[in-house]
C-alpha cells in the first residue's frame, strides 16, 4: 500500500491536469503552443509510469530505480520545459528565442493512424510568449513548474522508502 496507493494518486493527478487543461482548451479556447504541447507530454508520460508503479510492485532494487528513472526524467523534462517557457513569458523579449506554432513539431500529427482525440491534445497552436491564461494571478507553466518539481520529491520519497525495504541482492530485508 506505501507503494501502489501514492502511485495510484499521482497517476489520478496527472489525469486530473490533462482534463483541466483539456476543459480550458475546448471550453476557454486557451490554446496550446509548443511549450504546453511539451509539458503535456510530460505529465502524460509520468502518469503512465505512475500507472505501471501502480500495478507492478518491484521486488528488486533494480525496478525501483527502473521507475525511480522513468518517472524522474518525465517530472524533469515537463520541469524544464515549463521554466523555458516561463523565460519566454516573463523574461526580456528576445527575437532569437521562438516559440510558436510555426516552429517544426517532431510528429507528423497529419499522418493517417492517428485518433483525433490525441491530435487535439498534442497539436501546438498558441504563442508561448503570450500569457492566456492566469489561476490565481499565477501563469500555467509556473503551475507545471511547481507541480513537476512536487512529482520529483513525491517519487524520490516514495522510491528512496521502497529502495529501504529491499535487500540489495533483491530479496526482502
């Protein structure tokens, strides 16, 4: 239950952000550039990490950092992607950087295969500099920001306790 029920919460979360940004999406018309696009991406693969933590209880201090890693890297990515972002919003205006939906996007989302439903969340339409969209005075990717560095803690607690639990040779201690 240390294991499976945090990692049950953390994936409902990162469920629950991807339908608030869907809500603001179709029901605001805040529209994802590129950043968003990205940190959505993030968060989605974490949560899938968060659902295999969920039903694979590792017996091995290997599993442990296998998904220790994988959730890491995802809170890292949407982490650092948010903090570009949040340049682009609130730094000096600079035309080097760009972000906007003109910019090349590393998926082909008019190749045929795709459902409609994941071409809506993934295809980049706003400007990054612009700020569309503020929940108590704050901006989204500061949210992300804050919300991908809360994950990285929660996984390095939760796999630092389960990393304690098991023998080194991995077998239970």
């Amino acid at each position: 239950m240390r294991w499976r029920l945090p990692f049950l919460l953390l994936f409902l979360a990162c469920v629950g952000m991807i339908a608030f940004a869907l809500y603001h999406q179709y029901v605001n018309w805040v529209m994802p550039c590129l950043m968003c696009v990205y940190q959505r991406l993030a968060v989605i693969a974490y949560g899938l990490v968060a659902l295999l933590a969920t039903s694979w209880l590792p017996r091995s201090r290997t599993g442990v950092a296998l998904i220790g890693v994988l959730a890491s890297a995802a809170a890292l990515f949407g982490a650092a992607t948010a903090a570009w972002n949040i340049r682009l919003q609130y730094g000096p205006a600079d035309p080097s950087l760009v972000c906007g939906s003109s910019l090349p996007f590393p998926i082909d989302l008019n190749a045929p295969g795709w459902p409609e439903w994941f071409v809506a969340l993934i295809r980049p339409v706003g400007d990054c500099s612009q700020i569309d969209f503020t929940l108590f005075g704050v901006s989204m990717p500061i949210w992300t920001l804050l919300t991908c560095i809360g994950l990285l803690a929660v996984t390095f607690v939760l796999c630092r306790l389960r990393w304690r639990e098991l023998a080194p040779w991995g077998g239970r201690a």
